[in-house]
C-alpha cells in the first residue's frame, strides 16, 4: 500500500460487534468534514498490516475501542511515541494480532512513525450485532471533534520540530487547504 | 498439584462468551470444556432475504483472517444452486486468491503467534528483541500474500471483486506479472522458514485422529474436490450434512461438528497435508523431506511445519498460475438464478469451511448455513488437551499453563471470527 498523505487516521474495529465499530464510526464521521492533508483508513485491525501503514508515514492517529473495565463511552488517549500501550489495552491473543502488539512490535522494530497518538474508547456492548450503544455514540461525536482539533495541533507540532526542508517539502506534497 | 482447574477465558470485548476449562482430579483429568461462540449464526440469519450477490461480502466480513475462504464458499455454493461452471482462467484466479490467503494466513500464525510458544517468548514483540531479522522476513512475507489478495481482491483486507460467476474485474497478465519477483523472493523465504520451523522443539504426543479434506484428482486442494478422510470416508460434498451433524453440547452456545457415529474429526493442514501429500508440487514434496517429515504427521505440534510447507506451496503454486495466465475474455461467466440448494466446501486456512444457500428463483437466500472450520475442530481440541494434559500432568504449573494454550493454538482457532482476546490462568481448587 502506498500512503503519500501527509496524517494518517486509522480506524479499527469490527462492523458486527457493536460498540467494537466505534473506531470505524469515527472515520466516517471525520470522512464528512474533508480535513486537508489526511488519509482516513478503516481498518479490521491486522497487526501487520498496521506495521505497514505505520512504517509507510510521519504521523499517525489510531482510534479503537476498548473493555478495560472503565466507564462506557470513556475516552482515552496516548502518545506512543512518550509511552507504551497500558497493560489492561494489550490483551494476550490466540489468533489475532492486534493493535497493542502491532505498536509494540513495531517500536522494536524501530517501525513507529516519529509520531504516533492513539485513541481508545471504553465501549459497553461488545456483542454480535450492529450499531452503537448510547454511550458510544456520544462518544464517537466528541472523538471526532477532538480528533479534528489534534490533527492541527499535530500538524504545528511536526512543523516545530522539523522546521526546515521539511516544511518545505510538506508543503509541496499537500495538496488542499493550507492550515498554518 | 492433585487437584486444580485450569481456565481460558476471553477477555474484555467478549467476556463470559467463551472459555477453556480443565478438571484435574487426582492427577487425573476430569473434565475439559471449550467454549467458542459462533457468529456464523448471526450471519445465516442476517443473510436470509438478502440477494445471492451479497453472499460473498457479507459472508467474507465473519472473518478478518480467511474473508477469501468465506468468499470462495459462498459463491461456489450459489453456483452450484444455480448450475454455474467457472473453469479455465477465472478459476485459476481463484486458487491463486487463494494461495494469497494462505500466506497471510498461515505466516501470520507461524511467526507472530505459534512460533513464540516453541521459543518461549509471551508473544512476537518479544521474539522480535532476539529474533529481529526472523520476524522481519514473516512480515515480508505476509505482505506478499497480502500484495496478491490486494491487486485480485480489489483491497487486501476484505476483497470486493469476487462474484458468483468469477469476478467484477480480471487482472491483465502484466499487472499479475508485477508480482513474479516478490512472488519468486517469497518462494525462496518460505524454503527457509521450512527449515527453520523443522527445528523447533516438539513435544512427543501424536494421537490416532480422523483427518478430512478436500480431495482432487490433481491438485493440491483449494475448492475443488471429494470430502475424504484417512478412515475411509469419500463422500460428495453435497452429502456433507448425512455424514457431519453438529451438536448441542451443555457447555457452549456453539454447536460440535461430528461425524455420524464416529465423533471427533481434525481439518486443516494437518488434515490436507496427510490426505493430499502426493498433490504438493515436487518443491513442496522435497523441503519436506527435507525438513524431516513424513509424508504423514500425526503431531498437531508439528502444524508449524505443515504450515510452512503449505506457505511454499502456495508461493509455488501462484507462480505457477502466473506464468501460465492469459486474460479471459469475460470476468465472469453469465448465467440465470434459478430456484434450488446448493452447497460448497472449500480449504479455508484453518480446514474445510461448509456454505448451503437455498435460493428462490429471483436469487433471494430463503436460508443459510455455515459450518466455519473452527467449530470442526473443536471437540479434537478437548480431546488434544485431555490427552496432553494427562501425558503432562506433572509439569509445574506455569509450563503446563503454556502448553494448554500451545496446544490450541496448534489449530491456529479462528477465535477472532467471535472474539478478539484471550488470556489463560490456573485455578486450584
């Protein structure tokens, strides 16, 4: 997969286990508002292929649900690059190889984008089924909302940190509006 | 440690849906329970009333590991209802999907999740601190798996281009031929990791199980072919539902596949590997023999190995395909729905995934039903940790713990199908 847009959004989860598909939601929801210079991905969660889109950009926001034993429709957010994924996020696993052990993975891989946030949501029905419990939703409108604010707050940040060449070269591979 | 209990339970997004439970009384196994929800239910009933057409996406979305074996199933069912042959090029488009499948599939489990049990490592992040390069090459791999699912299935995860009939879009013989060189790097990085499975340790246990596949008069099977086992069954696959019935056992939601008076079966490599040996290509044959295994393996701990060589052949085989592609006129062949039943089974990763549509005459699905290999395998999983746990039982308890959870895992579950997580624990009573 080749992924030039300058933020990646990924969104994971599974459309038919409920509140699993918050992070999907997200996406579709933050689809709707255009942000300039971002690739939206939904995603099923794959290890590997999370390693692959990672390692493939600069930045990076993750959004996911979660059962951590928190209050439904908490919202908690990470950077992965300062810290690593909570234990009561990183599940042991049988076959699937997921979000927690994809970041960790790629961290000593030396694969993790220079920065990486992610968003976990405390969901509350995590059953066979479609749609969103209450909680949820609300909780997928303030993530969009705060999601759409860090993807200029992460945006300024890069810039303060790589203040140069790069600014010039992310200028010319964007393509939309400009945000500064 | 005469009497303790050891527990699997699912955690978090799926709690209390599904656990594994030993008994041990008196250094004695008095009980094993494995639990695993089964969401091919919620499926068959979200299909009904909906358009043939739809079967293969809806059905490919029970699954983020193997949606190209739901895919395959439920269309070679619907073709069958409708009295549909896909042959020539669109089918061979289809096994090479599939040998993309098989990659991703089977190097996912042999390098992220099984091979870190034989090194004793908790997981792959943690093999990858002494292991960098080995982990790397399993993600290399499984990215070409992946590159041949995205370019045949439209997208690598969940692919959109298969249809009743062939696909929406056939590839042009020069797009297929971008992928000889990963392809040919694959081959060679499979021979290697044949090897290197071959080596790792393995507990002694084989046991005398009942092995069923796919059979086909020449080729190694994908989605063609009789149900055969190594005790004497070979049977039609629209005979399936004479032979295997599927029980209510106490202890679950999910139903036990059987076979009719006979009980217990084992599916998937081990199964095919055993069944169909002599269909491997001579390069799959070789590293075998090489890798020191027989060409028949009655240790589900050497499913690794299997595994690998059904990597290499799969790598083999899409070569194969490659090299002998031209486009076909049409992406698909036409036809009209018709009114009947018709059923399928195809090589998922994991063993035999059954498909049966009834369709009325406008296409509609009237009913459904999917038997996803994972619940086939089920009850051979009890029976595997009885066996074990008794051969083991006087392990300390965290290495006995390790290998319960080993010796699932030697059936590489599709537990992800239903649930995301799962942890294990010891309880004494």
């Amino acid at each position: 997969m080749c992924i030039s847009s300058q933020i990646l959004l990924i969104g994971i989860g599974n459309e038919y286990r409920s509140d699993d598909s918050i992070g999907l939601n997200v996406i579709r929801a933050l689809k709707e508002q255009e942000l300039p210079d971002t690739m939206l991905i939904e995603s099923s969660g794959g290890g590997a292929e999370l390693i692959e889109m990672l390692s493939s950009v600069r930045i990076a926001i993750l959004i996911d649900a979660v059962s951590s034993g928190g209050k439904p429709g908490a919202i908690y957010r990470f950077d992965a690059l300062r810290q690593t994924i909570p234990a009561q996020l990183s599940f042991q696993s049988t076959h699937v190889f997921g979000v927690a052990e994809a970041i960790e993975l790629a961290r000593v891989l030396g694969r993790l984008p220079p920065s990486l946030i992610v968003y976990a949501i405390e969901g509350e029905n995590f059953s066979i089924g479609v749609g969103l419990s209450l909680k949820a939703s609300e909780a997928v409108q303030k993530v969009v909302e705060r999601v759409s604010c860090e993807v200029q707050d992460v945006l300024k940040e890069f810039r303060a940190e790589f203040p140069l060449e790069d600014e010039i070269s992310l200028k010319v591979e964007r393509t939309g509006t400009d945000l500064a | 440690m005469k009497n303790k209990t050891i527990k699997v339970d699912y955690l978090a997004r799926v709690e209390g849906e599904g656990a594994l439970y030993v008994k041990i009384r008196d250094n004695k196994v008095s009980d094993v329970k494995l639990k695993i929800i089964e969401p091919p239910r919620f499926f068959e009933a979200f299909l009904r009333g909906r358009m043939y057409s739809e079967a293969p996406d809806i059905t490919a979305r029970i699954c983020g590991i193997c949606p190209v074996a739901y895919q395959m199933s439920a269309v070679h069912a619907i073709e069958q209802a409708f009295g549909v042959k896909v042959e020539g090029q669109l089918r061979e488009l289809r096994r090479l999907l599939y040998c993309g499948e098989w990659i991703e599939s089977h190097v996912l489990h042999i390098y992220m999740l099984h091979a870190p049990d034989f090194l004793g490592y908790p997981d792959a992040m943690h093999m990858a601190r002494d292991y960098p390069e080995i982990v790397k090459r399993g993600l290399k791999m499984k990215k070409t798996g992946n590159a041949i699912v995205a370019l045949l299935g439209g997208r690598e995860v969940h692919p959109i281009n298969v249809r009743v009939g062939g696909f929406y879009k056939a590839p042009s013989k020069q797009e297929l031929g971008q992928l000889v060189e990963q392809l040919k790097w694959g081959r060679e990085a499979a021979l290697e990791t044949v090897l290197w499975t071959a080596q790792l340790p393995f507990p002694d246990f084989e046991q005398d199980y009942e092995f069923v596949a796919l059979r086909h008069p020449t080729e190694y099977p994908f989605n063609k072919g009789r149900l055969v086992s190594n005790k004497g069954l070979n049977i039609a696959i629209q005979d399936y539902e004479n032979h295997f019935i599927e029980e209510h056992v106490a202890h679950s939601n999910a139903l036990h596949s059987v076979l009719k008076g006979r009980g217990a079966y084992f599916v998937g490599p081990l199964a095919r590997y055993n069944l169909n040996f002599d269909r491997l290509s001579p390069l799959a044959q070789e590293a075998a023999k090489n890798a020191g295994l027989d060409s028949i393996c009655k240790n589900p701990f050497q499913s690794i190995i299997v595994r690998s060589i059904e990597v290499l052949y799969a790598f083999d085989e899409a070569l194969r395909i490659i090299e002998g592609y031209d486009l076909p006129e049409q992406p698909a062949v036409e036809f009209q729905p018709q009114a009947g039943i018709g059923s399928a089974c195809t090589e998922a990763p994991r063993g035999i995934l059954y498909h049966r549509y009834k369709l009325s005459g406008e296409g509609l699905i009237l009913d459904a039903k999917i038997v996803p290999p994972t619940s086939q395998n089920q009850k051979t999983i009890e029976n595997d940790l009885r066996n074990y746990v008794e051969q083991a039982i006087l392990l300390p308890e965290d290495q006995l713990t390790w290998q319960c959870e080993q010796a699932i895992r030697n059936y590489d579950p599709c537990i992800s199908c239903a649930t995301h997580f799962l942890t294990l624990y010891i309880e004494r009573e």
